[in-house]
C-alpha cells in the first residue's frame, strides 16, 4: 500500500514536499515514481529513481524545479517540489514496480496540489 501526504495550497513560486509512504514493502529493488493528472487532462509523468542505483529521471516540463529521492529506511519517497506554478495545480500520485519490475503495479490514493497565482 502507498499513501501520499504533503500537499495543500501554496502560492506560485512556493514550493512544496509530498511524501509517499509504503507499508508492507520496502523500496529496495524497485522504482518508485510520481505522476499527476490535472482537471480534464491525461495522467502525467514526473519523476522516478529506483534502487538499488538511485538513478532519476524527470518529464521535462519539471526539470530544474522538482526532485525525487527516498529513505529507503523509512520505505518513504518524496518529491520536493520548488518554483511552483498555476499550472502545477493537479492531484499528484505516487507509484511504485514490482520487485524487480519496470510496470507500474502499487499506486497511492493521491495527494491534492493546488497553486495560486
């Protein structure tokens, strides 16, 4: 199971850390990602690392202002969200593979995100 938690409303250039929490599992040997989908609009790639080499890689639209990375101790990824914009506003999800795998298997309930101008 994963649960988000983190998001809120914050003005435009404020920044933001969700969190993703795993219960049952760890991270260990697996990716871990993050995704939104905005009102109307297709569910989106942002972020992923997976371990054990903690490599990244990002959607274009948030290089430079958002980062991924986890504590693999406490089973917990978070996305540290600086910069945001209006257009940034949309519920944003975490997921994660399966052992070893590259599908996205476990997803997160969502965590709602919404910035003013």
């Amino acid at each position: 199971q994963l649960v988000e938690s983190g998001g809120g409303r914050v003005q435009a250039g404020g920044s933001l850390r969700v969190s993703c929490a795993a219960s049952g599992r760890t991270f260990s040997n697996r990716g871990a990602g993050w995704f939104r989908q905005a009102p109307g609009k297709d569910l989106e790639f942002l972020a992923r690392i997976r371990w054990p080499s903690v490599n990244t890689d990002y959607a274009d639209s948030v290089k430079g202002r958002f980062t991924i990375f986890g504590n693999n101790a406490k089973n917990t990824v978070y996305l540290q969200m600086n910069n945001l914009k209006p257009e940034d506003t949309a519920v944003y999800y975490c997921a994660a593979t399966a052992l070893f795998g590259t599908s996205w298997t476990y997803w997160g309930q969502g965590t709602q995100v919404t910035v003013s101008s």
